[in-house]
C-alpha cells in the first residue's frame, strides 16, 4: 500500500493502531474507527491489547479495515496513532517506511531514531489542547480524531455522525464536549494541511452491504438466546464478562433470567438447579472460573443435566495473564474434572461462527443431556468484527426427549435415567404431574434412586458414554480451506482461523501449497481430523500454549503423529499473518535440508 | 390437566439414619406439613446436600434432587428462579450449609428467594464419623473455635425475611414452623430460614442436654419477633445463660429475588415452550442495535 498523497490511493486494507496509557481512550478512537469504515460498507476488524486494571499501563487498540474477507489484524501498521513516546516505543516494530505516525508532542518532541526510516510524521499537543481548551485529559483523544479521521479519508460529517451515535446516550454535555473536541482536532488538521477528502486514502464509498459489529462474546450470548436459552447465571472475570452482561441486557425482555452469582460455584449450580426444571441453561467464565467448576460439570455428566459451558480462555495458569489470549484450557476442558462422564467441545472462530456453534451447543445440550463446553478465547471473545447478519429464519431449535403429562400418563413406569437404544432417556420437567423423580451426582439406577450394584453401575456408565457416540454423526464438522491436495496442512482453532486462513494466501505467494482445517468440534475428535491428516504430507498444529495441548489430543487419539508438526507459541501476544509465514517458511527450509 | 397417578415411578427409599436420629422426626414433620398446606408431589422439588440429611429427599415422593456438596442453596435457587410456580424446598445439614457452603448461606440471606431451608443441626460430622462441625461446641473432640450461631447471621442482614430455629424433640412447635416457613414462600414473600436442632445418636448425642438448654421463644410473650434490635439482644443473653433459643426469631418484609428478577409480563424461563417464535421482535432489535 502506498502512502502518496497525491494519488490516494482506494483504501483496500488498512491497519491502525492507537496506543497510550490505559484510561487515554484508544479503544474508543478503535471502536469509532471501526463503525465508520463498516458504514463506509468496507469490512472491519479489532482487537484490543490492554492491562488488568482501568488506568494506566501501556494499552493500544487495533483497527483493520478492507474490502475483502479478512477476520484477523494484519502484520504490519499504516497508520500508528501515539498519544505518548511509550507508544511508539512499543509498536515502532511493527511500522514500514511507508507508515504514517500520528503523535501527541504535550510532552516534548519525539525522540529521533524511534520511527524507520521514510514513515511520515504528523505531531501535535493534543493533551495540552485539551487541557488548554477544555480544562480536560479525556478529550484529547476525541482531538485526535479529527487528525487521524482526515489522513484515513473519512468525511467530517460521517465523523460528527458516529460521534453522536457513540456519545449521546451519555447525556447532552457529554456530547457536545466532544464534538466540540473533535471540531478541535479537524481545525487542526487543517492547520497542518490535512484538508477533507485530501487524505492519505480515498475511500470508495461501496454498495452498503448490512453488516453487524459483534465481539464473539456477543455472538454467544445472542446465539444462546435465540436458541431457547432462557437462563443464564456467571461471575464477572475477563475475558466472559460480555457475556453475562449481554445476556443481563437481554435475556429479562425474553422473560428469561441472567443472573451474577457470588462465585463462580454460584454459577454453575445455579444453571444446574434451573436446568433441572428443564430451561435452557448457560454459564461463561475463564480458566481460574473454568477450574472452579469442574466438579459441576462432572455432576451434571452423571446426572446427565443439560447444560452449556462457555470457557473464555486467556493466558494461564492461575491468575495468568488476565488480558492476554492463550488456549491452554484444551486439556481441562476434554479431560477436567473427577472420574469418566460424557461432554462436547466446540470451538468457533469467528464472531459469525460463535453464534451458530452456540445455537447447535444449546440445542445438543438438551438433545443428549450432557455439558457442552465452547472453547472461546480472549482474542475470539473480544475483538469485534464485521460479520453478515445471522440468518435468524435458519435457526432450527429442536427440543430434547420431553415429556408433557400426557405422555407421562400413557407410560405404565417414567424412569428418569431409563435405558434406551441412544442412550438418551425422556425427561419430565417438574411441575409434570407422575414425573416424579431423582436427579443424583451419585451412580444411579435408572429411576435414580442411589445405586453401586455393579452390573447396573457399567451399564449407566456405558449409557452416558453411548450419547456420544450417537452424537458423533451430527455434531459440527470443520470446515476446510484451501487445495484440498496441497501437501501442507494447518490445524489451529479459535483466533487462530483468521491468521491461518490469511497465512495460506501468503505462502502461496512463495511457492507453498498449503490447505487448512478448522476443527469445530474438539470432543469427540471426529472423522474429518484424520482425513485431513492422512491426506497431507506435514500438518502444523498451531497451539497457543507451551505444552501442544491440541497436538497432544489428536495424537492421544490416534491421528498419525507422524506427520504431526506442533508449533507452540505462549508470550500472550496474538498472532500475526506474516509471523506465521516466517515461521513456516523457516520450519520448511529445515525440512528441506533434512531430505536433502 | 391430566392426572397420572396410574404411572409408577421411584418407590421412595426408607431412610438411612441410625435408630433415634433427630433427622426422623424432620422428615415425618415435612411430610405432614406439606401435606396440610396441599402441596401436590408433582409441584413440590425437594433439593438437598451432602451428609446423613442430605437423603432426605430419596425419602419421599417428589422431584428430589442430590446436590454437590455445599452447593444446595445455588442450586435451589435457580430452580425457583426458573419455574416459581414450584414449591421448592432446600435440605442439609449444618456441615453443608455452614461450613463448605456457607457463602451460599450468604448470599442467600442477602438475595431473598422464595426458597425454604431446611438445616438439620447436629453439631457434627454424622456420614464421616463424628468430626467437629461449625456448630460443634469448644471442647468437642478437641475442637478449639466457637460454635457458628445460624439465627445470630440472619439477623445481621437487612433483607432477611424469616428466621426459626425448631428442635426434632418438639414436633409439634416444628410442625407450626415449617406450615409458617412454607406459606412464607408459597406467598412470595421471600427466604425462609429453619433450622433444626436434630441430634446424632451415634457421634453426638445431645438430645437431653438440648432439651434442657432450650428456650421457647414463642410461649414468650415479651419477645417480639418484628424487632431486630431486640431479638438481638435477646439471643445473645439466652446464648449467655447457656440456653439456645428456638421458635420464630425473626419475620420482616423485603422484596424477593423472583419478584425483582423474573419479568412478570413474560411467561417464566421454564415454562416457555423451546422453540416458540414469540421473542422475534427482541432478536431483530439485537441484531438493529449491532447494525450501523
């Protein structure tokens, strides 16, 4: 991409990144940014890099804007907005010589030598302005808008626009204050020869398509909705928190309940408790939550008590690193909690995927009466993304084996926990009148009355673990990318499928043909996981964690480990394209060395 | 509606507890309670914990439920919250509610469901052999920390509703608590609180000593279970004289947790038909609000 003024270029792709202090308002800048470009019909993509605590700490948000399908941040910066030296400091590896540097001097100049080489610097005091001009800090963001709304070649007034959506339900003051700001920073620009429709981009105004701007925590919290979900209970905890406050938002208008427990063993038991009257339940939390509950899920296993399970993983173990992504629950969510019970795992990997994944996880939970568990993590959770508005009229919402009082009536014996050809026994909500029954953790018989006679103990256990098997043939398959005989495979979930899908293009470009797998269902592991690996050469496992807990999986369940190249990465930070490709290129040389 | 009571199901269990166990009489009590205030089986969710008292609810015929250790109260709460039009009754001993769950415990006071607790008291450990209990006095099997007075909590919180300490050896008083306990609920109007001083025969028989330390509350006609100040005081020189208390300690309003949360111009989380299309409107204003 060129940065020549005179020719603006169309913007096709275009990254920025807004960086300061936590508190400076970067992600605000972002999210403005982002709903522009959407209405400016280009597709738009963000992510956030913050602190565990509300101010202070380096913090920056991203931005990727394009016109055609791209669902991660790019590998380089255009545009760097700094509202300090930090700023710089922190993202100047990641600017070309044709970046562009947006920066907040209140402080002093820039030091030299920070920028490469050729990258064109727009410097001005915005903090001071603010406080010169408006006695506050806080607008000095809205200032610099102005500025950085200018070079991308957006029109004053779609500016004003979404600056109104964004502040008037703050209140008038409010408000007014930061268009005043804004008229502030567009005065500015103008000073600085930044003049309306002479930025750096020209952006072509395209046939709007209808786009939603949707985190996938979001997604999941809209996808459990319209699924039925009725019920949700959770305990605050980056990265889940949008969840419970979306459905907090939501869920009561449907006359349904969401509720913050005291902790996380709140949570869970709670959902369990509503589930058992037969409502659709959910509860969301991240791994130090996830460790938490694991004695719940196990019971709702045995007790075979439908439920879903949204683990947000970030960075681990313990108290990790709360902001930062990592996948590195894979293991306690296939294999956590006490002895052998029935569960699913499914993992999106986009905001779009995160809704119907959710739907299909509401609707297996009730058909097959077992936990299902959504692997999100905090990049999948978070960054908010354009996605094409959900087909509600496609949602299919199948309820499980009830029982109404008639049928219930009909029956000579009602067994709750009844053998049956799928496993799956028929279940009569409370409330049905000769439904009465026993919900137990404990091993049962099969009207759940306390059991350890051994015969009926391995025939309720062969039950539970018969579901899933039944199941196998209609949970969510992967979907696959790429030349279907390309020799290298890619294997990576969550937000690793944006990266991957981008990195196949690139490699491409250099010679590599390389197809990729994003499996959607972790547990069972299923068919198509084998396939793909029989039918490459060399398969990355791309793991965001420092043990391989994906590779380790497929192996442990007899994928060929041959050909299994696992790639662990664990700094917290997410990946880009161009990493990727690096890394590849690297590993491939290698093992063309090897063969030679 | 279309009765069933032709079709068989669970034939109750008979109980488990040693011969002479306060827990008895509990049971018998609930049962005749439930039945004098028409509770139907089928609208009645019997939940309980984990411990000797903890099977209560194998015992009679009703939805039961068996829950993780401690986690009870959560667990019948989301049951009310999901279908309140259930008659739902949480049941455990005082190792459950007060040691592993006692935030539950908490919380529970402070949120104001329209749940009913039943705790049976018996100062120890029963189903692992005798250790000491939150409410195990000093002095008992070494034990060195004052016993937790469950009515003492309640009171300490604005939004309790109603708080009763009954004993197994007086059915009669505990059959007029738990008839009280349960129209509290049934009305809505919040957490019932009852616990019951129910002694173990096998580790910890207290029988006689409890039934010479009580003190009625209800055949003292000074006493005033609407004020709290009082009651405080009140439980606190009994406590010193060496007496426990029992009878109603506390009633009060307060709103409860369904009647804030559930949305009362939607039909209940439970009792919504799964896959109904009656919420379309609120899906497209989701999706209108993520629009740009």
């Amino acid at each position: 991409m060129t940065s020549n003024n005179n020719s603006q270029p169309v913007l096709e792709d275009v990254n920025v990144i807004v960086a300061g202090q936590g508190g400076d308002g970067s992600l605000t800048v972002v999210t403005m940014l982002a709903d522009l470009f959407r209405n400016a019909g280009l597709n738009v993509y963000t992510e956030r890099d913050v602190l565990s605590r509300i101010r202070g700490g380096h913090a920056a948000a991203t931005m990727r804007a394009f016109t055609g399908q791209r669902y991660c941040i790019g590998s380089h910066i255009d545009l760097l907005v700094a509202l300090d030296e930090e700023a710089v400091e922190k993202n100047a590896h990641q600017l070309n010589p044709k970046s562009i540097v947006v920066f907040d001097d209140s402080s002093g100049p820039l030091r030299s030598g920070l920028l490469p080489e050729g990258t064109r610097l727009y410097a001005a005091p915005f903090n001071r302005i603010a406080m010169r001009t408006m006695r506050r800090e806080l607008y000095k963001n809205s200032i610099a808008f102005g500025i950085v709304g200018r070079l991308l070649g957006l029109e004053d007034d779609s500016m004003r626009h979404t600056f109104t959506k964004r502040f008037e339900r703050r209140g008038q003051i409010i408000l007014d204050y930061n268009l005043e700001a804004l008229d502030l920073g567009l005065h500015l620009a103008d000073e600085m020869g930044i003049k309306e429709g002479e930025g750096i981009y020209k952006i072509e105004l395209r046939e709007p398509e209808e786009h939603l701007l949707i985190m996938g925590n979001e997604s999941v919290a809209f996808g459990f909705m319209v699924a039925g979900g009725r019920f949700f209970t959770g305990y605050p905890i980056t990265p889940s928190s949008e969840v419970l406050e979306t459905l907090q938002k939501w869920l009561p208008r449907c006359g349904g309940v969401a509720r913050q427990t005291e902790d996380e063993l709140a949570g869970i038991n709670m959902a369990i408790g509503a589930a058992l009257t037969g409502v659709r339940t959910m509860t969301a939390t991240s791994g130090p939550g996830f460790s938490l509950m694991q004695e719940g899920i196990g019971h709702a296993g045995s007790g075979e008590v439908p439920m879903v399970l949204v683990d947000c993983q970030r960075s681990g173990p313990s108290t990790g690193m709360p902001t930062k992504p990592e996948q590195s629950d894979l293991n306690i969510m296939v294999f956590g909690g006490h002895g052998d019970f029935p569960r699913i795992v499914l993992s999106p990997g986009h905001p779009d995927d995160c809704f119907y994944l959710t739907v299909d996880a509401t609707n297996l939970a009730d058909k097959y009466q077992c936990p299902v568990i959504i692997a999100m993590d905090q990049a999948l959770s978070q960054n908010i993304a354009s996605v094409k508005p959900f087909k509600l009229d496609e949602v299919i919402v199948k309820p499980g084996k009830r029982l109404t009082p008639e049928d219930v009536a009909k029956l000579d014996t009602y067994k709750r926990y009844g053998f049956s050809e799928d496993g799956i026994s028929s279940f009569a909500p409370p409330g049905t009148p000769g439904g009465m029954s026993l919900v137990t953790g404990n091993e049962h018989d099969e009207f759940g009355l306390v059991s350890t006679n051994p015969t009926n103990r391995v025939k309720m256990m062969d039950k539970r673990f018969h579901k899933i098997e039944v199941a196998k043939k209609e949970l969510p398959k992967g979907r696959h990318y790429g030349d279907p005989k390309a020799p290298i495979g890619f294997i990576g979930i969550g937000m690793m499928y944006g990266v991957i899908l981008e990195a196949i293009e690139y490699l491409k470009e250099k010679g590599i043909n390389a197809q990729y797998l994003q499996p959607r269902t972790l547990w069972p592991v299923l068919d198509d996981i084998y396939e793909f690996v029989d039918g490459c050469e060399r398969v990355y496992v791309i793991d965001l964690n420092a043990q391989g807990q994906l590779a380790h999986l497929l192996m442990h369940q007899g994928v060929d480990s041959s050909k299994i190249v696992s790639i662990c990465r664990y700094d917290g930070l997410p990946y880009r394209p161009g990493y990727l490709v690096n890394q590849i290129i690297e590993l491939e040389e290698k093992q063309e060395a090897k063969a030679q | 509606m279309t009765t069933s009571s032709n079709t068989k199901t669970f034939t109750p269990a008979r109980p488990i507890w040693c011969a002479g166990c306060g827990d008895f009489a509990v049971q018998g009590v609930l049962e005749k309670s439930l039945n004098k205030m028409g509770i139907p089986p089928h609208k009645l969710m019997l939940l309980a914990g984990i411990g000797c008292s903890g099977t209560i609810q194998n015992n009679l015929k009703c939805y039961g439920y068996h829950a993780l250790h401690g986690r009870v109260l959560p667990a019948t709460i989301g049951a009310k919250l999901a279908n309140p039009d259930l008659t739902v009754i949480a049941a455990g001993g005082d190792g459950d509610g007060f040691a592993i769950g006692a935030g539950h415990l908490v919380h529970t006071f402070k949120s104001n469901p329209s749940i009913m607790y039943i705790v049976m008291n018996n100062s120890n450990y029963g189903l692992t052999k005798g250790q000491a209990s939150p409410t195990s006095p000093i002095g008992y099997h070494d034990n060195a920390e004052a016993g937790l007075d469950s009515m003492l909590l309640g009171l300490s919180f604005l939004s309790t509703t109603f708080l009763a300490r009954g004993f197994s050896g007086n059915p009669e008083q505990l059959g007029q608590l738990m008839e009280a306990a349960i129209e509290h609920t049934e009305a809505g109007r919040g957490f019932a609180f009852l616990e019951v001083l129910s002694p173990c025969v096998t580790y910890y028989d207290t029988h006689r000593e409890w039934r010479a330390r009580v003190y009625n509350l209800d055949t003292d006609e000074s006493y005033n279970p609407t004020n709290r100040t009082a009651a405080f005081k009140k439980l606190l020189e009994l406590k010193e004289e060496g007496h426990i208390p029992i009878g109603r300690v506390f009633k009060n309003e307060h709103p409860s947790l369904e009647s804030i949360l559930l949305n009362k111009e939607e039909i209940a989380p439970a009792q919504q038909e799964i896959g109904h299309n009656d919420h379309r409107k609120h899906y497209d204003l989701f999706i209108k609000a993520h629009l740009g």
